[in-house]
C-alpha cells in the first residue's frame, strides 16, 4: 500500500512538473496590458485587422499596434504592409470638413510577434456627432500584392494636462509640437517631443530643422533644476533629451523652439 501511494505521488509531481515546462514554453501574449479599440476587415486584401493601444487614446501622441489575420485561414500574420491616416470629420449645419493629423507608418513589413507599430499625434477630441475620429488604413499582406481598405471610428478625449500644441511662427508657419506621455519619478528622465509643420489640412510632414531650448520649472515652489539634457532630433520628427524632477508635483517644461531663424515659445505642463 504505501509502494502504491508513493508510485501516485510520484507521478502527480511527474504531471505538474510537465505542465509547468510547458506554460513556461508558452509565449507571452503580445497584446497583454493593451487595450482593443476595434475590429475589421481590409476588403480586397482578405484581411481581418486588429487596432490596439497602450491605453484610451486622447490628444496628443498615441502609439497603437494592428495585428492581422488572413481572413480565409484565420492565421496570424508576420508580414503586412500598411498606411494609415487618421480623419476627422466635422459636421457644421450643412457642410462637412476633412481634415488629418500627424501619424506614424509601420518602418518595415515584417514582425516577430504579430503587432506592427503606429502612431498618431491627436490635435483635438472627438466631439460626438459634430466630429468624429476615424482611422483610414490600407493593407497589403505583401508588397506588391491586393489593397485591402478599412477604417476604425474612433473615439478621443482631451488629455490632462494637454500634451499637443497648435503653433505658429511670426512669418506664419504653422506647427505642431506633442509631448510624449511617460511615467516620470524625482531624478532624471528621458523626455521626448515629436514636431510636425502643417503643410495643410491633410499633410504633416516631420520637422526635423528644429533646435530646442528646455527649461524645466516648478512655479509653486520657485526653482527650476539642473543637469537637464535639451532634446535634440533623432529622426523622424522625434527629438529626445532628459529632464531633471528634483522632487514631486507640478512642473512646467518650458521650451524655446527655434527653426529657420524664427523662434517660438510654449510649454507642458507635468504633473506626477
């Protein structure tokens, strides 16, 4: 009897030892800790397409990741080629007006783990009925091959404090400058902008001829810091430096933007 009982306890711990080597040869789902914004199909490239994000998008910079499937087979796929361009339509008595925001295309057309990267600097919210967010995507499951079209509603709210501003130089060249959102702590942080001009109401090209000057303040205690790092551009609109929070609370980043011999001041408020 205790041969027996020995034998089964024996091969109890042979089973979960099993199961544990296993879950932990299981790869980690991709998409834990995002949030699904939608669904749907890219007509004509039998594609079934997934938009998630890291969290609610609202004004400002948002990074979002699709992920796609072959329609006919269900399988998740590796390779895909993809443009977005996010609209808002804005309905004013009888007329209706267009027009896009900064956005961020995926760089190459394959992925190791399903989701390919993109991004969209929000320049207002969603406003329900009177203006509507919507996310225009083509899709292709290779170079080369059928385009598929899609759009996911969206929907954006204000962020809080605000991380995009609307700017425009004395020559009136206009532009947009949003903060990168990011968990800061007291000490050193990374900070990072992204600038875009305002070609018009459907162009945002990167700006990268932009020198920028930070200085970071606290106006309820009356003192900046120091060792802060100005952002400089690293590629793509994106311009990248260090700041220095020598203690919790409300902080200003005041920044001086200077392009073409023009230059120009604005702000963002932290609050962590």
């Amino acid at each position: 009897m205790k041969t027996y009982i020995t034998y089964i306890v024996f091969m109890i711990f042979i089973a979960l030892s099993s199961c544990t080597k296993e879950s932990e040869n299981e790869p980690e789902d991709p998409t834990k800790g995002l949030v699904k914004l939608g669904e749907t199909y890219a007509k004509g490239a039998s594609m079934k397409i997934e938009l998630w994000s890291t969290t609610a998008l609202s004004t400002g910079y948002n990074k979002m990741y699709l992920r796609a499937y072959d329609s006919l087979t269900n399988n998740l796929l590796d390779n895909g080629v993809f443009k977005i361009q996010p609209l808002m339509v804005m309905k004013m008595e009888s007329q209706q007006m267009t027009h896009a925001a900064p956005s961020e295309n995926p760089d190459h057309v394959k992925t190791e783990n399903g989701l390919f990267p993109v991004a969209v600097v929000f320049t207002m919210p969603s406003t329900g009925e009177s203006g509507q967010w919507n996310l225009s995507l083509e899709a292709q499951k290779n170079p080369g091959s059928e385009i598929g079209k899609a759009i996911f509603p969206l929907t954006v709210i204000s962020s809080d404090p605000s991380r995009v501003k609307n700017l425009k130089t004395v020559n009136g060249t206009n532009f947009i400058i949003s903060y990168l959102p990011v968990k800061s702590k007291v000490g050193i942080n990374e900070i990072e902008f992204m600038v875009f001009y305002k070609q018009d109401m459907m162009n945002y090209p990167a700006a990268e001829d932009f020198t920028i000057k930070m200085t970071p303040k606290m106006p309820s205690m009356g003192h900046g810091s120091p060792n802060n790092v100005n952002p400089v551009h690293i590629g793509k609109g994106h311009y990248k430096g260090s700041v220095n929070f020598t203690m919790t609370g409300e902080w200003r980043i005041n920044l001086e933007l200077t392009a073409k011999g023009e230059t120009t001041n604005t702000y963002f408020d932290v609050n962590f």
